[in-house]
C-alpha cells in the first residue's frame, strides 16, 4: 500500500525566559503550527488476505511549514516500522 498524509502539529510551550542580547526578540506565534507531508509505504510479508501477519512500512516526513514563534522547527525524518498481528 502506499499513502500521502497532510498532518500539523503545534507545540504549546511557555515562553522562553532566557535573556537575550540588546535589540534580540524571539519570533511571534503565528498560530498556524508546523506542517507534514507525510509519504508511507508497506507491505504484508506474509500471504495475500490472511488477517495474520508481518507487515514492513517505512514513511518519509517532509516539513512543509514551520511557525517560527513555537521554539521548534521540524526536520525531514525517516521511519521504518515492522508490525506483527496474531
């Protein structure tokens, strides 16, 4: 199988208290949170329509956009995932 997801995420942190040096601000929240694209592929390692299995996916995150005023910026990540269902 294969699959494209459009996920968002937003952090709610509390403000950052660190000094910062003369005339440095931190960014605004923007509100509209971090963005994903999400690409998954899988297979089932055991036979074709049986319930039971091994299944192998691995998916691909791809930030798409980021609010700066979060404190977080989301990188490109890799996932593989085996699964087994009795």
């Amino acid at each position: 199988y294969v699959g494209v997801l459009w996920t968002n995420h937003w952090f709610f942190t509390d403000a950052p208290t660190d000094p910062l040096p003369p005339g440095v601000t931190y960014a605004k929240r923007r509100g509209y949170g971090d963005g994903v694209l999400e690409l998954h592929a899988g297979f089932q390692l055991t036979a074709h329509g049986s319930l039971r299995g091994v299944f192998v996916e691995y998916a691909l995150w791809l930030p798409q956009q980021n609010d700066p005023g979060d404190g977080f910026k989301l990188a490109r990540d890799h996932f593989l995932m085996v699964t087994a269902r009795f």
